[in-house]
C-alpha cells in the first residue's frame, strides 16, 4: 500500500468547530469540533475518495509518490491565560 500526502486547509468556523477542504482532492470537506478530529475525518473522506476514484477506473487528480520522508510546517492553537 501506498501512502499519498495531500494538502488540506483547515479553518476555524464562526459558530464553533472546524472545516477542512482540499485543493488536491476536490470534493474533501470534513469538520470536526476539534483540529485532531477534523484531521481524523479529513483522512477517512480522503481514503472512501481515492478508493471510489480506483473503483470507478478513473484516474486520480495527483500523482502518487512513494513517501521516502516528510516534513511537516504548521501552525497548533495554544490555549494562554494572560
């Protein structure tokens, strides 16, 4: 099995909770109340995609590369009492 880093953005909603979309796999929407669940369910819609997209016989909207390593930049929410 092949691993395929896909790109997501994750954005903080007004009415609570956060909305994760993706440029690379159109169709990608996930929410979740929290960053590390919205994340969870990001992943699973990602994976249900590409397997209707192999299923279907159609061919996927990037190229999968075998993940030799990675590096990740982001920013984390911190909660401060000041």
């Amino acid at each position: 099995m092949t691993e395929a880093m896909i790109n997501i953005k994750i954005e903080k909603l007004d009415e609570g909770g956060y909305l994760a979309t993706s440029d690379t796999l159109q169709g990608l929407i996930a929410q979740g109340r929290t960053i590390a669940e919205t994340i969870e369910i990001a992943q699973d819609v990602a994976k249900k995609l590409i397997e209707s997209y192999v299923e279907h016989g159609d061919p996927l909207p990037f190229d999968i590369k075998e993940k030799k390593s990675f590096k990740i930049t982001t920013a984390v929410p911190v909660s401060v009492n000041a």
